[in-house]
C-alpha cells in the first residue's frame, strides 16, 4: 500500500477551474516521484517570441525567481465543487465542531491519495457516463456467502456459474477479511460483475460515530467495491444521506449507494436532480406481486406501479426480501376502492401463503413480526406439486414462478433476483433440527445451495432445466431489446379483465406491450394499441391486440412492429 500524507487543517480553495479535459490530462500524466506537484508548463504557441538580439548593455539586477503555483490535484478541484455545501452541511448537523471537521477532511484526502489506480481510472470513466448503472443488460442476484460458497473465495471460484445465469450485479452477504475482500472484488472487476457489500456501521448520531460510519464507507470502496448497502434508510437523515453521496463524489464517484426504503416512501431518498442521494433503492413491492397472486386482482398492484413511475431514481425489484414477505399494502386505498378490512385481510394472505386456505398450493412459514417466509418456488406451489406428484400442478407452478419473474423484468429499475430461484430452490426444513436455529423461520429460505439442483438446468426435461432455461431467454430478450432500457417511457392500461396487468414501454421508437395473467385461468385481454405485433418470447404474430388469449399464469411481450 503506498504511504499516506498527512495533511492538516482544511483543504486549500482555488479561483480557478480546470476543463474535463485539463483534469483528465492532470490524472494520467502525474509525476512518478509522490507528494511532489508538476510545474505548469506553457504550450510553445502561447510563448512570446524572441526579439533579435541587441548590443551587450550594462547587466540588470534580476529579481528572484518566483516558483510556479502548484496545480491542483483532482481532490482539490472536486473540493471546489462539493466542499462548500459539505461544509455547511457538517456544521448544521454536528454543531460547527472545527476539529472535528478538520479531521474529516484530512480522512477524505487519505482515502483520495490511497485510492488504487486502477479504481481511478473507473472512477474517470464512470463520472464520464452519468447513466453507466442504468444499462438495460443488468441483472443483479442477492447472495449469502457462506451458503453459496462457503466462504468469499469460494464465491469467487463461482463467478463462472453467476457469469452463466446472466448475473453481472453481485449483492453479496458475507464475512471475511479486507484482503479476501479486495481479493473478491478483483475477481469479479476481472469477470465484469459489480459487487455491491454492505455498510455494517450503526448508524450516525454524532460527529464521531459519523466518522466511523464514513470511515468503513471508504474501506469498502478502497477494496474495490462498486455499490455500498447503507441498509435501512429510515434511520439516516437526509442530510447525513446528501454528505455520504458528496463524499463519494470527493473521493470515489465512481461507487453507488444503494439502501432499503420503507414502503409507500421510497422516492425522498433519492435526492433532487441538483441535490442527489441515493443511487439505487431496494423497491419494497414484493409483498404487492404476492398480494396479487392471491387474489388474482391487478388493481392494487396497477395503482401502486402507477404511483412509482414518476420517481426519477432506480429502482431494484425484487420477488421477496432476506427477512420474508411483510404485507404493508396501501390499505386506506384497498378500503376506499374494495371495501377491505386490513385484519381480515392480512390474515387472508398468510393463510394463503402458508397454504391454510383452500386451494392455497404455496408453502410458507410464518416468521416474526407476521411475515411471512419461503422461497420463491415453494410460494409458488412447486414443492406442493413435487410432493403430490401432480404433473399438472407442476405446470402451473412453474409458469406462475416465470411470471413473476417476467414481471421483475418488465419493471422500470433493476431486477434483483435470489440466488437459488433460478433453478426453483425450495423450503429447507433442516433448520427445525437445529437448536441453533430453530427459532427463527427466516432459516427456511436460506438453505445452502443446492448444487445438486443446479446441475440438471441444462436438462427442459427437468423442472430446473425448464425454469433456469426460461428466466435465461426472458433476461437475454430483455438485454437485447432497447424498449427495456432503464430511460424508457413506461405506463400501464386497461387491459378489459382484472387479473390481467398491462405494461407498455416505448424507447427511440420502439413500443413494447406486456400483459401479464395473475390467474389460474384461461383469460382473452387486450390493449389499446394500433398496428402489427410481433410476440417476443414465443415467436407468434398479431394483426392487432384487441383480444389476446393468455393460458394460467401466462405472459406476452408483443413489439410493435415498424411502419
């Protein structure tokens, strides 16, 4: 590692500012001897030419030379930029403590000075490409170590199997030192996958519990991290929310922050387009796909979609969360439009989930605080029907578990999916045998992999061939078509049924139309678009989508096709 300076006393401020391209030929031609400032040299064209010589006369007195300014470094010029607003934004929340602040600007610098080359280089390239973490190819996949892998270099041994689902955003769960950490990170920067760690600190409540929490905040990014988890966001105040994203712009701008929004809340926490925060937030929909499932009525789910499209921040979507499925429903709005009592109903749904009511074919555990757990494939009625051996059952299961997923990846945001759904992990019961364990039924839906199961996705003959193959096509379809770009125009509409949801999305002149059966039934549903469409997934065509036919838990994506 190299040696750190030590600098004292706040940042020196400049008058003036350097070009992008002034910046970036400071970066890649600094001197090779540290801590030492290059001179400023001027161009040959800018030099006053010489006059003729003339006669020798008496020798003037010469004044000393005067040593040239030292150009700025890219900190400094980034600290014109942010360092007054970080500033003000320090004093008002911990009381104008000058040493305090003097400290943390010295820790800013280090952190700046430290930062490997390579990662400034990305950092360079990044900031170059506002939107570089907006690309419609993404896919992130939530991963616990130790259950993976075993260990971080174990989950650095699997990449190759990531790299093979599509999975190029790892957010990764896991304990190991700063060096298996870097060395993780390295790996997969080699592999082309982001990794995203979390911010394990309390949360701030004072100047110094702030720079510990900043401190650890640096150590992730200086190992290589792309996105740091700042957990749950309720806890952090915006200003401690706007000073974590100013910092990063200091001293790593080429690293997100991502958090966990409570529900019907999450669009504060981005920031405003001048006063930014959060990068990416955890969408708490998970419970509204379920809800969704179990009623067969896409109001609610239409409505809240509605109500999230005009965020201008980055979503991530996911099925369910680490700690199970919380049903905080918008319920003023289910009582005001369908008449629901919030107790009856949420009894309703963990009835259903936990396949207590009739004809309920999912299989989940309640947990703490009324949640609900289980994998995605067990809630989805896959391990009833393994169980019964119904193949009929088994069809069913394994089309509502792909249209769920279809949907995550229909969404405006980033699909964030669970490691083992890929190839329909079910319920592991074991934890029940284990005193260490039993008394949390958060444990049933976080078994050890099964490597097993992942062995046979080759195999269509088989329910995991048939499911990672499936959610395989629908993620290279979404990667190569432009309308699923992360810019994109995105809507719903009456579709003429109620448990049928209807998304559009149009992007550079290309419209696609998505409809989504939330039922066991054969439904017809339509959308009120004019012209030819071409059916991605299956490879039909449609003169017009006035009355389309969708089988149990089946899914179009329709492209308009071009005049």
């Amino acid at each position: 590692m190299n040696e750190r300076n030590t600098h004292k006393g706040t940042v020196p401020c400049h008058t003036w500012r350097m070009t992008r391209a002034q910046e970036e030929d400071l970066y890649y031609k600094r001197p090779a001897v540290p801590g030492r400032r290059p001179a400023i040299v001027m161009p040959e064209a800018l030099l006053v030419p010489k006059t003729p010589a003339e006669p020798a006369a008496a020798p003037v007195p010469q004044a000393a030379p005067v040593a040239a300014e030292p150009v700025p470094s890219i900190f400094d010029l980034r600290m014109e930029q942010y360092g007054d607003e970080l500033a003000r934004l320090y004093r008002d929340q911990f009381h104008g403590d000058l040493a305090a602040w003097d400290r943390l600007t010295t820790l800013l610098r280090q952190s700046w000075e430290n930062r490997r080359e390579e990662l400034r280089a990305q950092d360079q390239r990044r900031t170059a490409d506002a939107g570089w973490y907006c690309r419609r190819d993404l896919l992130a996949m939530a991963v616990d170590a130790a259950g993976f892998a075993g260990s971080l270099a174990g989950v650095a041994d699997r990449l190759p199997y990531l790299k093979e689902c599509g999975v190029n955003f790892l957010r990764l769960n896991g304990n190991g030192s700063q060096e298996e950490l870097a060395a993780l990170a390295d790996a997969c920067r080699a592999q082309e996958i982001l990794l995203a760690l979390p911010l394990k600190a309390d949360a701030p409540q004072d100047a110094a519990a702030f720079h510990a929490w900043i401190e650890q905040l640096l150590c992730l990014a200086g190992l290589g991290a792309d996105a740091i988890r700042l957990g749950d966001l309720s806890r952090l105040p915006h200003s401690v929310l706007r000073m974590a994203r100013l910092i990063c712009q200091l001293v790593c701008p080429g690293v997100l922050l991502m958090g966990k929004a409570p529900a019907h809340g999450e669009a504060p926490y981005f920031g405003s387009e001048d006063k930014p925060e959060c990068h990416l937030l955890c969408r708490n929909n998970g419970a509204l796909l379920w809800n969704t499932l179990a009623t067969g009525d896409v109001s609610l789910l239409r409505h809240e979609v509605e109500g999230s499209l005009s965020s201008a921040g980055l979503f991530l979507n996911r099925l369910h969360g680490d700690s199970g499925l919380d049903w905080a429903l918008d319920y003023n709005w289910l009582k005001e439009h369908c008449g629901t009592d919030e107790n009856a109903h949420r009894q309703y749904l963990n009835d259903w989930a936990t396949g207590k009511f009739p004809g309920s074919n999912s299989r989940g555990e309640l947990c703490r605080e009324g949640k609900v757990c289980g994998t995605t494939a067990s809630l989805c009625g896959v391990e009833a029907a393994d169980y019964e051996q119904d193949s009929v059952k088994l069809e069913q299961a394994v089309a509502c578990d792909l249209l769920l997923h279809a949907f995550l990846l229909t969404q405006s945001g980033m699909p964030l999916l669970t490691c083992g759904d890929e190839v329909g992990q079910l319920n592991d019961y074991s934890y029940h045998e284990d005193a260490a364990r039993a008394d949390d039924a958060r444990n049933l839906q976080h078994g050890p992999f099964q490597w097993e199961l992942a062995a046979m996705r080759d195999n269509q003959e088989t329910r995991q061939g048939k499911q990672f193959q499936g959610l395989r096509r629908l993620e290279q379809l979404r990667g190569a078509e432009p309308a699923f770009d992360a810019r994109a125009n995105v809507w719903t509409f009456d579709t003429g049924n109620p448990h049928v949801l209807g998304l559009g999305r149009w992007y550079e002149g290309r419209k696609l139309v998505a409809l989504f059966n939330f039922s066991g039934d054969f439904v017809t549903a339509g959308a009120p678009e004019g012209g030819a469409f071409d059916e991605l997934i299956y490879g039909g065509h449609y003169d017009e989508i006035g009355h389309v036919e969708l089988y149990p838990y089946g899914f179009v994506w329709l492209l308009q096709q071009e005049a």
